[in-house]
C-alpha cells in the first residue's frame, strides 16, 4: 500500500506516517510518499493506495496536494483498478470542513477507483490528538481490504462487485436491504456503479454534496422525454425558483396534515383489506398503491376523488 500525503504545515505528513505504522500491525506493508514527489502516470498501476491531505484556507487543497490533483485531472488516468482509502485532516468550526479529502476522493472515483471503508476524519475542533482516528480508521480499512475485495482467491470485476453490493433482483435484497445498505456505508460509502452512476450512502456525505454548486437536478431536463415535465416542479429545480416553489407549497406540509393524510391512506388500505375474501385476488399495485394515493392526493388538493 502507497499512502500519498498533501499537506500545508506538516500535519497531514505525521498522519500519514501513523497510518503507515497503524497498518503494519496487520500486517500491511505501506510506504509513504508525498504527493509532490509522486508520479501520476504511476498511479493506475498502483494497486492499493491511501490518500491523506488537511484542508487550507478555506476549503482549499494544500500546497502539495493542488499539483497532484492538477497533473491527475489533466492526465484523465483510467483508475479502474486502482483500491484506495482516504483519510483528511480539517476544522469543525469551518462550513469546508476537510473539503480537501472529499474533493480528492471525488477524483479518484470520477476516474475508476474503488474506494475501500469509510473515508477517516480527523477534526482539529476536537482539541484530541490523530493517533485515536487514525488507529480506528486503519483497522477498518485493513478488515475492508482484507475481506470485500477478494471473494475465493479471484479478483471482482466492476459488475461482480456491484451485483454484490446492491444485487436488485435478489428477493432476500427486495425483502430486507438494509443488511446490504449497512456495508455500503462502511465499506463503499461512494461507489461508482458500472453504469457511471454513483452511489452516496451515508447522510453526511449526501448532505455535503448536495449543498456543493456544481451538482444541480436541471441539465438533465432536455434529454429527458415525457420525464422533462419535472422540470417545473421542486423536485426538478434548483434554488432560487425550488426555494420560491417549497414557500409555495409548505403550508400543506404541516406535522399536522400529513398525520391527516396518512390516517386517510391508512384507512383506504384497511377497508380495501377488510374486504378482501380468502382466496381473492387482488391487483396490489392499483388497489394498494395508486387508488389510495390518488384518493388521498385529490383530498389534500381537494379535487374530486374520480
């Protein structure tokens, strides 16, 4: 393992040094590396690597992490074989709080890499020195390694290791996914599906992204056909016209109406089942699903139920 460090002051040097020693005690050999003194076009090659960086200013990346990451985006290695972990260093007190690690983390994947655990954090808020953090995170990192990677001796391929992390079709999975769910948070809490969609699974990491400029629910909108009537609704907007739309529609979304409504749906679906005889069929999906949505939705809006 290659653990590649970008720091400002030396902070994330010392950390890197910990993680090195931390995963020696399971047998892991690491060698660090400064980004500055690292070769991009080794990186695809690499096998398994480790990043670690602190966050400067304000949210931006360190001195010797911003030319790793320029010469990375301009080189547009494919990454697809490359494991990595991720550990930052930042401050709480801070809205970029250890921006610098997700900025990276979001490279690699757009790349091809596969992440490998959760991404560590250390908060300099804390006033409580790495070594803790780090031997936490070095230990999950070395269980991940060691057992989600390799299934009997041969290497997953990109479809093998997404069918095993969200298996769709399986009915174990469409009966109770929150096993499968509960490992993506731990050990794939970013994960590039094959497709190149991603899949974010813990809160904060979605909570982080979502309030990022760049990502945006309106691009889309002119590729999508029939679909592209979203596009007013705030769902399919973004702010300033999705703030002016949720003002618009909050008054309906009181805790008290929607306790309202659900009583409504609840009372919909239990008459429909009080009736049903032994050994009638019924559609689920319209005596179920739609009909009492669309009686309940045409209540709310108090519009006629037919």
């Amino acid at each position: 393992v290659t653990v590649l460090f970008g720091t400002e002051t030396g902070n994330a040097e010392m950390v890197a040094d910990d993680i090195a020693s931390a995963l020696g005690e399971f047998d892991i050999e690491a060698t660090v590396v400064g980004m500055e003194d690292f070769d991009v076009a080794d990186l695809a090659a690499s096998g398994t690597v480790v990043l670690v960086t602190s966050t400067y200013g304000e949210g931006e990346l360190p001195a010797t992490t911003q030319p790793f990451f320029d010469a990375m985006k301009a080189a547009e290695p494919d990454l697809t074989g490359l494991r990595f972990g991720a550990f930052g260093l930042g401050d709480s007190t801070y809205d970029t709080y250890n921006n610098a690690i997700d900025i990276l983390v979001g490279a690699v994947t757009d790349a091809g890499a596969t992440q490998v655990g959760a991404t560590g954090r250390h908060d300099a808020a804390s006033f409580q020195p790495a070594d803790g953090p780090v031997a936490e995170w070095a230990k999950q990192f070395a269980e991940a390694l060691s057992d989600r990677t390799r299934r009997g001796g041969h290497e997953m391929t990109a479809a093998s290791i997404d069918r095993e992390l969200v298996p769709w079709s399986d009915p174990e999975f469409r009966n109770n996914p929150y096993p499968w769910y509960r490992r993506l948070q731990q050990d794939h809490p970013v994960h590039k599906l094959e497709d190149g969609t991603y899949l974010v699974s813990r809160y904060a990491d979605v909570s982080h992204f979502a309030k990022l400029p760049i990502m945006s629910v309106e691009p889309g909108w002119a590729d999508a056909g029939p679909w592209a009537v979203a596009s007013d609704t705030a769902l399919g907007s973004d702010p300033p016209h999705h703030t002016v739309l949720r003002r618009q529609t909050n008054k309906w979304f009181t805790p008290k109406l929607v306790d309202g409504w659900v009583r409504t749906t609840r009372e919909l679906v239990g008459d429909l089942l009080d009736g049903v005889e032994a050994g009638q069929v019924i559609e689920a999906r319209r005596d179920l699903a739609v009909v009492p949505t669309h009686v309940t939705m045409a209540r709310v809006l108090q519009l006629p139920e037919d």
